[in-house]
C-alpha cells in the first residue's frame, strides 16, 4: 500500500472514531436526541463498512456506541433500568468477545481438501462475518427502542437470543480447537494411503493462484497421484475449491513440523510455479527431486533469478532460456536444465496468411505491471492510451489484456480504466468489437486473446514467448529507455520485434510494421525453436509430460 492510500486510510479511521465520539457526546450530555441518533446511525454503518475487513479494529468503537445507545435510552425511559442492564451487559460481552471467537474459530493449525479418507473436525454454527453483523444489529435494535421510547424487555428477549447464540458458537469453536489438535496425523494418515507421487509447493500472495492455475492441466496430464501444498490460508481457500472437481488434495501447512508430515513416503518430486519465499522449506528434503518450471519465461530479471539454483532441476522452454541464466552470471550447469517447450503454448494457432493480406486486422495489447523495483519496471501503461489509439486511427479492432497484477496499482488501475473507456467509446462508434475489461482478462485465455489477434504488441513479460510461437507479427515496449544496442543485448528476442520507444513516439510507424510491411517475419521463425524447443506441433506438451515423468519414476 502507497504512502497515499496510507493517508486515505487514517483519514478514514480519523472520520470514523469522530463521528462516534460526537454521537457518544450527543447523547449522553446533551437534549438533542435525534441529532445523537443520526450521528450513532452513520457511526453504525460506518462501522460495519469497515467490520468486513476486522471487528476486531472496531470493537471499542462499537461498545462506546453501545454505551452511548443505552444513556439515551435510559434518558427517555427512565423506568427501563433492570431491562437495559441486562441488555447492556449482555450486549457489551457479545461485543467484546469477537476477537476471543475470531482466534477460534480460525483454524491454526495444518488442514486439508478434497484427501481421500480425510474429514475436517472444523465446522462453523454461525459464519463470523454473518455473527458480527448481528451484533450490530443489535445494537441498531437498541438505538430504534431508544427513539420509540418502547419497552425495553422485548429487546431484552432478542439480545438473550443473540447471547445464546453466541455462547454456542464459543463452545463449538473451543471444542474445534482441541480436537483440531490431531489433524496433522489424521492428514498424515490419509495421505499415506492416496500415495501422491508428486507435489507442487505453492506459496505465494493471495491472487496469484494463476501461477499455478496455467500448469494444472498438464500436471494433471502426468497421470499420478498428485497434491497441492500451500503455506498461505487465502490460496488453500482458492486452490482447494479449483481442486473439488479433480479430486486434487491440497493441503494447508503452517510450518516445518507440519510439512515432515506432508511429506510421505510415496513422494519423489516435487514442482515450483514461482520463487516463493518458503520454498526453501521443502527443497531441504534431499531425497525428493525438487523441479522449478516458473509461470511464464521472459527476459525480465525473473527469467534469470539465481535462486533458481537450489533446485535439482530447472525447466525452461529452450536454449534461449539456459544461455539468459549464463549471460547474466548466474552459474548454474548447463546438464541441470531440461528444454521442455512451453506447454501452455500447445493451443497457439501458428500464423499462415500474411498479415498484409488480410481485409482486417485485430492486434493484442498486452501489458505487465510496474515490479516491485524501477529496473523491472516494464510496464508501458503510461503511453498505453497512445499506442491504442494509433491502432484505432488505423481502423484495428484491439484485444486488451493487462496483467492481473495492474490491479493492485492505483495509478495503473486508473491507467487501464482509460483505455477500457477509449475502447467502448470507439466500439460505440464504429461498431467495431473490441475487446476489454472481465472479457478479455477473464472469460478468454490468454491463448484465446493470441489466436484472436493477428498481431500482438506487448511489454517485456511472459507473454512474449508464447506469442512467438505463433510467428505473428510482435512489437516490444522499451520502457527503460534502452539504447537500441543495449535494448537488444538484454532482451535479444527484440530481434525478432519491432520496438517502441519509451514516450511511443515512434508507434506510427511500428504499427505500419505490424499491419503492412512485416519485415521480421524470417527472424521470428529463426528464433523460434531456439526460444520454444524442437518439439512436434502434435505433441508439443509431450516435451513437458515425458520429462516430469522420468523424475516422478
């Protein structure tokens, strides 16, 4: 999170715990009752906007409303005193425990999915989320009886009701908790007997399961026993219901104990879909073959990441990819990389008209995100609106496709938000059918967007090498602002590209390149096999599955 978004935050929880205060100040020393109940009102919804994200932030804000509530009412029916009491009591332990039920009723501990001969012990009366709201209700409850002046004792009959509940679902999470306490070897014991063969280890931020979303059908196509191991919550979550349908078993591990019981006998490789952080923790184990295959191989210094040197083996679509890690330093042997191909690639159709002979030209825009550091900083969504509308003034329909990650940007959001306008805008008028937005990012593959296009123009990324296997015309986005030289020593398959500068000042003239003269298309069918393999366009998965399955024995 931006310094920026940090300000909005505090000012938000600045504007919050104000209007509580006055609504709290309000009602308790001043006459202006409905004044204080507006104020407790907006405080209320303020509070469960806010209590989708943590309770627990708001409880004292929430108990002194509560408070506040509860003087008025006393104020306005001063006879109610043994009533409101008990509601007060009652009200302010069901609030104040929230944090206490919301440590127990999430689980801790090791858990699984979809594993045969495994049932969880966890189970949830009533969803915290749905459990929390109804406090606040209850507390609206009591802000209403105050304003109608009611009796208070039906109140008191519908906050029992929430109490009981509440104790309920405490005894229910508590008893969880102390049975979960076997689940590591009841998993152990269940796994022992699904004999997976392999493992893929995923360990990464939430919204990023398409690291390993990309590869699942192929590691399907393997034919063993296989599981999932996630070292995050949100992506067990998100993993285990991809699983349900296969049948996959994914499993939940906090830590090292609880991986040495992941870890069965009948495992002998393991796979890698990124460089996270705790892969460490299971490439200790000798005994297996540890195989890193990455999400998408580009020229980014991700395509040339040293870590890759704790695995047994690396796998990488072609010798492109070996001589990136030796260009770069990095020291690894050549005999521990394996030239798989792209398997992802398989359902590219391979370009077989010319694009100047076609009536009609769609082109793919596909962007990365900004990295975490400026030097890995490719994305062209700066001059993104440029470079679009030089497509449209040429009358191309467009596919835009923006990286998952654009999202998490602020800036970059905005960015793509405007050339989804430009698109629709244009779409409006000219009828033509662009793609944008969920369309094109989440309804189509990126093999469907390729295929679609004939011709692509996309930032330095992943996207790059399965564009290549279609031999259709690619223009590269020089963001860095690299001398041609030193554009072309970093990311040699700019060879085979046309490149557009870091301002898209030249973009003119790379889409006449892309759309009529196409002068490159020797040198992408030259650095084809180089960067994709040698492998048969029938069988081109099979360079993946045969060699995954000479290390799973």
């Amino acid at each position: 999170m931006g310094a920026k978004q940090k300000l909005i935050g505090y000012a938000n929880q600045g504007v919050l715990i104000a209007v509580t205060t006055a609504a709290f100040s309000v009602l308790t020393v001043t006459r202006f009752r409905i004044a204080g109940f507006v104020l407790a009102a907006l405080a209320l919804a303020a509070i469960a906007r806010r209590g989708r994200r943590s309770f627990g932030r708001v409880v004292g804000l929430t108990l002194l409303l509560t408070a506040g509530l509860l003087a008025a009412y006393y104020r306005a029916v001063p006879g109610a005193t043994a009533a409101l009491v008990i509601t007060g009591v009652l009200l302010v332990g069901m609030i104040a425990s929230q944090p206490i039920l919301a440590d127990l009723s999430t689980e801790t501990g090791m858990r699984a999915a979809n594993l045969p001969g495994y049932r969880s012990s966890a189970k949830t009366l009533v969803p915290m989320r749905l459990l929390n709201l109804g406090y606040l209700g209850l507390v609206g409850l009591t802000g209403i009886f105050a304003v109608a002046k009611w009796n208070a004792w039906p109140l008191v009959a519908v906050t029992v009701i929430g109490a009981a509940v509440t104790g309920a679902v405490g005894i229910q999470a508590l008893r969880a908790r102390v049975r979960g306490g076997n689940a590591e070897k009841r998993i152990r014991t269940a796994l022992e007997k699904f004999q997976p063969e392999f493992a893929v280890h995923f360990s990464a931020p939430d919204h990023t399961e398409y690291h390993l979303e990309m590869w699942r059908a192929y590691f399907e196509r393997i034919g063993r026993n296989w599981v999932i191991i996630t070292r995050e919550p949100s992506p067990f979550t998100k993993l285990a219901a991809a699983s349900a349908a296969s049948g996959v078993p994914v499993v939940y591990c906090v830590n090292q104990e609880q991986l040495d019981e992941a870890v069965v006998p009948s495992l002998r490789a393991v796979f890698y879909v990124n460089n996270g952080m705790k892969n460490c923790h299971v490439v200790r184990y000798t005994n297996l073959t540890h195989i890193f295959v990455g999400h998408g191989d580009s020229e980014k210094p991700a395509g040339y990441n040293p870590v890759a040197g704790m695995y047994t083996r690396i796998f990488v679509p072609g010798q492109a990819s070996i001589d990136r890690y030796h260009a770069h330093g990095v020291a690894i042997p050549t005999e521990r990389f394996d030239i798989i191909g792209r398997p992802q690639a398989e359902g590219v159709d391979v370009v077989t008209t010319p694009v100047r002979d076609l009536d009609h030209h769609t082109v793919l825009y596909s962007t990365t995100w900004t990295s975490h550091h400026d030097d890995g900083n490719h994305c062209s969504l700066p001059v993104g609106t440029k470079i679009v509308q030089s497509l449209l003034d040429r009358g191309a329909t467009v596919i835009f496709r923006p990286h998952p990650y654009v999202a998490k940007s602020p800036v970059s959001r905005r960015q793509a938000a405007t050339i989804d306008q430009l698109l629709a805008a244009d779409a409006a008028k000219t009828g033509r059918a662009h793609k944008f937005g969920p369309e094109a990012t989440k309804t189509m593959s990126l093999v469907d967007c390729v295929n679609a296009a004939d011709a692509l123009i996309t930032d330095v990324s992943g996207v790059v090498t399965e564009a290549l296997y279609s031999l259709k015309p690619l223009a590269l986005t020089n963001m860095l602002g690299e001398s041609g030289a030193a554009y072309a020593s970093s990311f040699p398959l700019s060879k085979a590209a046309y490149v557009i500068d870091a301002e898209a000042s030249n973009i003119d003239d790379v889409v006449t390149e892309l759309l009529d003269t196409d002068s490159l298309v020797d040198a992408r069918r030259a650095l084809k096999t180089h960067y994709l393999g040698a492998f048969p366009p029938d069988r081109y998965a099979d360079g993946f599955l045969d060699a995954a399955r000479g290390y799973i024995g």
